[in-house]
C-alpha cells in the first residue's frame, strides 16, 4: 500500500502534466488551429489558450513573412535558349485554417509550385524579354501563383527573379552585339558632328561671300595665332587681295 504523501505527489505530477497540455502561449505573431476530436472548432490567439486534455489539439502557425528560395531551374526559352533561373518568393499565412486543412504541407506546396510557374512562364518568354522586362515577369509571376495559393490561405506578396544563368556561347554573343552596337551609335554620332559641322561652314562661306572683307579679318585672325606659337621660322603666303588696297592707294600717291 503506498503512503498518503506518495499518493499526493502522484496527484500533483498529475495535476501538472494536465495543466501543461491545457494551457499554451502563443506570441503576437502566432496562431493556434484547434481540433477538438478531430473536427475544426477554430484559430485562437494570441495570449494564453486553454485546451480540454486529450481532447484539443492545437496546431500553431506563424504569420510572419516567409522568404523561400527557388532553386535554379532548367528552363528553355521561347527562341530555344538554355538558361538556369532562381527566384525568390515572399508569402505569409492570412488564413491559419484553410492552411492547416487544405493543403498537407503548404511550405512544400508552396515552394513545388513556385518552381513549376517559374520554368512555364519564362519557357513563353523570349531572352531579350528576360533581361529587359523582368519587372513585368516578376510582377506576372506573383499574380499567378497568389492566385494559385488563394485556396490554401497564402498570400504571395512579391516574387523577384534573382539570378539567369547563361551559357558562355550567349555571353561571348550578347558581348559582341553590345560593342557593335556602341559603335554604330558612335558612328551616327559623328557623322551628325560632320553633319553640322557642314551646315556651320555653309553658313560662314554665305557670310563670307557677301562679306569679302571678313575673308581678310579671319586671315589676319589666323596669322595671329599662328605666330603666338613658338616657331623659329614661319612661311605664310599672303594672298594677293589682302594687300590689293594699299597698292592702288600707293599708285594714286604717284
């Protein structure tokens, strides 16, 4: 026969054990799904929870913001280019419930169908449209998959493709389209500096023209600068027109 005293402490470890199974704490960001014999009685929390031993069992789900990295998939574009994709995917649980009970694991649910979106979306896109419209990709990628995880209690917040992968033949290919293309710009820009270059001289020769005395000026001009530089001899033709003026005004004298 046992004692009084070991009854007693049978009946408070007892005690104990029931009350640690009724009572859990969940955190601000936490919620509680509780099955009561199996049947779905709601979502508790946060605070203290009371659960009948036994009888509830809670489930807790958290509703912070996942980040969930896609692995890099192989992925043939729409002009048959070979590429490896990665992405990353930001979600969060709206509803703890249809979390639990719709979906078996919704982190593996989620992350399955993040990576077949991803390899069928960008399989219909070509690989210029990758490089240069990714906002526009990402932005397809979230609408498609939210509404694929609606069902389930996720909410996809953002998806942003992070890093393509391609091959060295592209690379060598994309390099030299850049470097012709940097030329041909380069080209076009100095054939429009020539280009105006000609309308200016045009411009000055129409001056000139009605002006011959200018001619004279700019001649002058440039007989200035050239001997301002540090040359021990310089030989200058003088045009003949340049001086024609003070020769009839000497004739006249005589």
């Amino acid at each position: 026969m046992m004692s009084f005293s070991t009854v007693m402490l049978v009946l408070l470890v007892f005690v104990v054990i029931i009350l640690a199974n009724a009572i859990r704490v969940l955190r601000e960001y936490e919620r509680g799904v509780v099955f009561r014999l199996g049947r779905l009685i709601g979502v508790k929390g946060p605070g203290i929870i009371l659960l009948i031993p036994l009888v509830d069992k809670m489930v807790k789900v958290s509703l912070r913001t996942v980040v969930m990295d896609v692995p890099p998939q192989d992925i043939i574009t729409k002009d048959n280019v070979s590429l490896k994709v990665n992405a990353v995917v930001y979600f969060r649980v709206v509803q703890p419930d249809k979390a639990i009970v719709e979906v078996e694991n919704f982190l593996f649910a989620t992350s399955q169908l993040s990576q077949t979106t991803l390899r069928s979306i960008l399989g219909q896109s070509e690989l210029d449209e990758l490089l240069a419209e990714r906002d526009k990709i990402n932005h397809e990628l979230q609408k498609i998959i939210d509404q694929q995880t609606e069902p389930w209690g996720i909410k996809i917040s953002n998806v942003e493709v992070k890093h393509i992968d391609l091959p060295v033949e592209m690379q060598r290919a994309m390099a030299k389209q850049a470097e012709a293309e940097r030329e041909r710009r380069a080209k076009i820009i100095h054939a429009e500096g020539e280009y105006q270059a000609s309308k200016q001289l045009a411009e000055a020769s129409k001056v000139i023209e009605s002006h011959p005395m200018a001619l004279q000026l700019r001649y002058l001009q440039t007989l200035t600068e050239v001997a301002s530089e540090k040359n021990s001899t310089i030989i200058f033709p003088v045009p003949i027109d340049l001086i024609a003026s003070f020769l009839k005004t000497s004739t006249k004298k005589k």
